[in-house]
C-alpha cells in the first residue's frame, strides 16, 4: 500500500492545515508527515515522537510513532483501530521531544470518511505513549503511599513520598530484550515481517531499541531492518511489524533482530 504523506511546519502559522484522509475503520493504512522547521527539513532521528488524536466524542489516541530510517524528517506509521471508529474531522498533532524538551509541535487534521460497515466497534481514549503510561504510574504509586501513611508533615515525608513514587514507577516498568529468529535473508530481498511476544501481567509500550545479527559477520553495513514498530499492544501481547532488507549480493544466515521492548506491569 503507498504510504499518504502531507508535509507539516512545526512553526506555527507557517502553513495552511493539511489533512490526512482515510475511511472509518480502517486499520493497518500507511501514512507519513513530513516535518519542516521554518521551511527547512527537520531531521528528528534523535528526538522522541508522539501521535495525538482527539475524536469527534471527545475520547483521544496516542501512539509513539516512527521517524524513518532514510528520510530523517518523515514521521511514519499505521493506523490502529482506536484511531479510526469514528468518522469525522480528528485534530491530531504530533509531538516531537528531546526528553524533557519540547523541539515542536505539527499540527494537522485527520479526516475519516463515514463507512457503513464499521459496527461494534466502541470508540474509547487509548493511552499508547510512554509519557503517559509513566503518569499513570506515578498515579498508582501516589495513592499507594497515600493510603500507606497519612499526608507528609515534613520536608523529610515530603522528600521520602517523592523517592517512593519514582521506586515505585521504576519497579512497574521493565525492558527486556528478545531475539526473533529471522533465519536466512537472501541476496536482494526487502521483506515485510511479523512476530509475536507475549509477557504474561505486563502491557508493552514501545520498542527502545533493537540491532540486527547475522551468523559469522561483525559488520552488516548492508543488511538492515527499518520501520519496526508495535503493529499490536495488548495485555500480555505485542507483536512486532517490521521490514528486513539485504541490498548485498551474498545471502546472509541466522540472522536474528534483538529487539529491546518496554513494559508496564498491569
């Protein structure tokens, strides 16, 4: 399917308000933004990336997206099924960080044409980012302590609450790193692939990092994977969409992607 792109200005005001269009209920649809800073280009390969879509019934989905692997400046992904239940006009946005830094801000609408076919599917706000899923950690962890002891009465119970709370959020997320077996990737193939994970009690919330190996070579300047993200996150499931591709001229074997996914425990 080719990916729709619209190209977007973080600076506001700078350009009228693109949309992306797609129909209700579509799922799995490829689409791209395109981000400039004043005009120029804005290479976003070292910053965090967020989605946020506010539906007509007031309910909103995030995600962390992709910035692609070649064109620096493009934002990718796939739509997922709480982004699409409802048609309508969607102001959406999508957040570019560098930690706590927010670098900018690309505003655009996502228009969802009305399908008849698209029944039972119950629109609800779907909470994807990291960010988010740190506060309602800190959430959880505050009313723990809450109903542990009473309210601080002193800078010390102040400062011990805040140590706590951070224990605690850090002791409910993990990262773990697991190695899909790809096998052999022959001379030439650009390959879309899938595999599923599954971690009992915990909900993933992103991919962190991942590197690629191949059995006897150190250096695999020409084989690569691009585009892996969470395609699925579900209680106890993720499964990983991404695309393998070997512009060599030797077949390589064994090849295995070390994946390093987060988790939140339920």
């Amino acid at each position: 399917m080719t990916r729709q792109t619209i190209t977007v200005d973080i600076v506001p005001g700078k350009d009228p308000v693109k949309r992306l269009n797609m129909t209700q209920g579509d799922i799995g649809r490829s689409l791209g933004v395109y981000i400039k800073q004043n005009g120029t280009p804005l290479d976003c390969s070292a910053y965090t990336v967020e989605l946020y879509v506010l539906k007509p019934d007031g309910n909103y989905f995030s995600s962390l997206v992709t910035v692609d692997a070649t064109e620096h400046n493009l934002i990718t992904w796939n739509t997922a099924q709480q982004e699409t239940p409802l048609f309508g006009e969607c102001a959406a946005q999508i957040r570019i960080r560098q930690g706590t830094n927010n670098i900018g801000t690309a505003e655009f609408v996502e228009y969802i044409e009305k399908s008849p076919n698209q029944i039972g599917i119950e629109s609800v706000t779907d909470v994807e980012t990291i960010e988010q899923y740190v506060a309602m950690a800190g959430e959880k962890a505050l009313e723990s302590s809450v109903n542990a002891q009473s309210a601080a009465s002193s800078a010390q119970d102040a400062e011990e609450t805040l140590e706590n709370i951070a224990s605690a959020i850090l002791s409910n997320t993990l990262v773990e790193t697991f190695n899909i077996s790809i096998g052999t990737v022959a001379a030439g193939i650009k390959k879309r692939r899938t595999a599923t994970i599954n971690k009992s009690g915990f909900r993933p919330i992103g991919i962190v990092g991942f590197y690629i190996s191949a059995s006897g070579q150190d250096y695999l300047t020409l084989l690569s994977v691009r585009d892996a993200y969470l395609s699925v996150r579900e209680s106890g499931k993720a499964i990983v969409t991404y695309t393998v591709m070997n512009d060599d001229s030797i077949d390589y074997r064994n090849v295995v992607l070390h994946t390093d996914l987060l988790w939140i425990k339920e």
